[in-house]
C-alpha cells in the first residue's frame, strides 16, 4: 500500500469514526466553512484602538474615498457589480459584523461552524481593519501601525467568536515580520482572548524571509498555543501591474502559496512537528504538480542530481503535507477533486468566503449539490467539515445537534445510495493516487519520470 492510500485508508477509518454509524447514509453533513470573513465597519474599530494611533486612525479613514476610486481605476472594483451586490443582499451582508445575522445567515447555508478571517466587504473595504492590515497584512506596512491595526481587530474579533464560540474559530493577525518578542506576546495574548488560528503575511517585501531562523520563537510560540499558521489571498504588488488586472489575477493565489516552500525547504516543520500551517482561498489546483516536483527532488531525481542533499528534510515533502499541511480549499472545483487522492483527501478544507461575492453564499446548498454529487460520502463527510474540526480545533460533539438541525443530507446533495458503486467509479483514481510515489513511476530513486 503506497503512503496516499494508507493516508485515504485512515481517513476513511476516522470518518467512520466521527459519525454516528456508517450505515447512516443520510445523516446530515457537519459542515464547517474553513474560510469566512467579518470584520467592523472601518470607523467602529476606535474603541478597540489604542488611543496613541488614533490620529493616524483619522488619517487613514481619510484615505478611503481615494482607495476606492484607485480600485474602480484600476479594474479591481466593478461600480454596477458593487451598486447591484449591496443592494440586492444588504440585510445578509450585515452578518459580516452582527452575530445574529450571521448565525441566520450560516444555518441558510447548512453551515454549522467556521473558521472567520478578516474583511467582511471585499467589494468596497468598508471593513477595513486600521491601516489596511487584513487581507493586506504584508511586510510592507509600519511595524507599529501594523501590530496596532491587528490588534485591534483582534480584540474585536474575540469578542465576536466568544458569543457563540462552538461555531466560530477567530484568526488572529499576526505582523509576524516586526519585533519576535512582540509577535510572540500577540500569540499568547490572541489565545487567551479564545481566537484559535493566526494569519501571517504571504509577503514579506525587503524583511527576513521565512527561513530566517529570526522566527523560530514565533514557529514554536504557534505550536505551543495549537494554533495552525495561514497564510490568505489578497496582498501582492499591485503596483507592478499598472492596469493589466490579469497580471494580478493570474498571481494572487501565487503569493500565499509561496510560504509553504519557504517554510518547507528550510526545515521548520521538521524542527516544529506540532506546527500546522494552510493556504487560504487559494484553491488547491496547483499543488499536486508541485508535490510531484518536489517530493522528486527529494528522492534523487536525475534532474535534481547535481544539488546538494537537502539535509533539513528527514522525509519527503508529501509527508510533511499529510502530517502538518492542509489547505483552505474555498469553492472547491470539480477539478480539484479529480485530484483530491494526490493531494490528500484530509487535506482538503472546503470554505463558502461567506460574505464575499466569489464566494458560494447564499446559494452553497446548491453549489454543494452541482459539485459532490458523485464524490463518496465518507470523503465528503472529511472535506465538508471532519478535517477542518481537528485542525482548527471544533468541538464536534457541541456542532452535531446543530449539524443535525441545519446540514444537508447525502440525498439532499444528490449522491446515490449505492455507495459501493461510487466508490468503484473513483477506485482507479485512489489506486494510482501519488504515483510518483509508485514502483511503476519510480521503481529505483534517481531514474527521472
């Protein structure tokens, strides 16, 4: 048995686990969101300010009409979608703030707990945390403003989870690029307050980059605490694209990806096992070709003969994948989960971006149906929500009655009863699995396939 089927295999146990008898085909589905978004509108965020950056507070909600006519300029904001989103969906969108709505808003989705990082509007940036330190968070930004800014949306955002904390795990911001000492005091601080996860920049500009072993306090900080490292789509350098939106397009799920390599190749999550660390709404479409490359590289392929060993690595980098990695699959495609045996079923985190408008809300039940309608249930059960439980730490015992209340069944998604059939429909697709991980595709390390 190659390590992805034996990976398939004990997910497949752990389901069986985690739901209440296999022969309950159609139970509801505890679904949990592994990428939502809230956050204040952007002038409410004075309280939660420390009052020393409160001019400079002033300064940058000054600054929004000419952000929002620069994205307009640019293409990056469409005025008729915006004018057309906002109005047709107002009375929802004030879930991205208030805890009531949203809690109407994720029962009409059949979503029983999320995972909830920064910025609600992603349309116009009216929730903008100070000093645009949300999906923006990148090097580039004042280390004081910066840290200010998170913390106070932090603050705010552990107030937010707490009213319902089983459904809700907050993502801290973490400016991991300032001074260690501060960085690691915000993670304990964050945990305290009851946030359960940390994002951190996907770019790091002209600071250290993340193999600098500067970090290692801050990598251990966050395995201490349990709270799984994520990176998430937004910062890249715009200003390099001029007009041609499709440069950034083409990159913005490029630059949070970038981090796992660095990460990887420099061996912190060998030296940090208890680390976890995902990509965030950035599909997972480009991962299995680069699992190939390097899980290749590592095991001597001819084309990486004439490199040095890579002595940070104690095993193949698909291996730390399935120990430490995962990702936040937002919108899940139908090609992605052709691939899902390369990539690692429990790997695969799906997410609705409730409430942004590429996301599945308000129709995810639907778009649920059109997109696992032939996937087995027992894989669906851990893509839906299983997987994101034990990452992110959801206590599934506290969701089921909430699952049973409000999740859609099998049926309801359109899979077919006759599980052993769906099974036998993708049973080639689990056999070859990794391949490159196979005798046939790499029967002796260093023969270049």
């Amino acid at each position: 048995m190659t390590a992805q089927n034996e990976t398939t295999a004990s997910s497949v146990t752990a389901a069986q686990r985690l739901t209440a008898a296999p022969n309950e085909q159609n139970d509801p589905y505890l679904i949990i969101s592994s990428d939502c978004h809230a956050g204040l509108p952007t002038e409410e965020y004075r309280p939660y300010l420390d009052s020393r950056f409160h001019r400079e507070f002033d300064e940058f909600l000054a600054g929004r009409d000419r952000r929002r006519e620069e994205m307009t300029r640019l293409g990056v904001r469409n005025e008729a979608f915006a004018d057309r989103w906002f109005s047709d969906n107002e009375q929802g969108l004030r879930g991205g703030w208030d805890a009531v709505q949203r809690l109407k808003e994720l029962d009409g989705d059949g979503v029983a707990g999320e995972v909830v990082f920064p910025d609600a509007d992603a349309v116009d940036s009216r929730t903008a945390a100070p000093f645009g330190v949300g999906l923006g968070l990148s090097g580039d930004q004042d280390p004081d403003l910066g840290m200010a800014g998170a913390q106070a949306h932090n603050r705010w955002l552990a107030e937010f989870v707490g009213q319902n904390p089983e459904r809700h795990c907050g993502v801290a911001l973490l400016p991991v690029t300032g001074e260690v000492d501060r960085v690691v005091a915000e993670i304990h601080r964050a945990k305290e307050s009851g946030l359960g996860a940390l994002m951190i920049p996907s770019m790091w500009v002209d600071r250290a980059p993340y193999h600098d072993r500067r970090y290692d306090p801050v990598w251990a900080a966050a395995a201490e605490t349990a709270m799984p490292l994520v990176t998430h789509s937004g910062a890249a350098p715009r200003h390099e694209y001029g007009e041609h939106l499709g440069i950034y397009v083409s990159e913005v799920t490029w630059w949070p990806a970038r981090p796992l390599w660095f990460l990887l190749w420099s061996g912190v999550f060998e030296r940090h096992p208890g680390l976890k660390f995902g990509v965030a709404e950035s599909g997972c479409w480009w991962l299995p070709n680069l699992l190939w490359f390097m899980d290749r590289l590592y095991l001597g392929a001819h084309g990486g003969k004439k490199l040095s060993p890579f002595a940070e690595l104690k095993r193949p980098p698909s291996e730390y994948l399935d120990r430490q990695l995962f990702v936040c699959a937002t919108n899940t495609k139908r090609r992605e989960l052709a691939q899902r045996y390369e990539i690692g079923v429990d790997n695969i985190l799906w997410g609705s971006d409730f409430p942004h408008p590429e996301g599945t809300w308000p129709n995810t039940r639907e778009w649920l149906k059109n997109t696992f309608h032939d996937i087995p249930v027992n894989e669906t059960r851990r893509m839906l929500g299983l997987a994101a439980a034990e990452v992110f730490g959801f206590d599934t015992a506290k969701l089921a009655p909430i699952a049973r209340r409000i999740g859609p069944t099998p049926a309801e998604l359109g899979q077919p009863e006759d599980q052993l059939a769906v099974e036998a429909s993708w049973a080639r697709s689990r056999e070859v699995g990794r391949h490159w991980l196979t005798e046939h595709d790499f029967p002796v390390l260093g023969v270049d396939r």
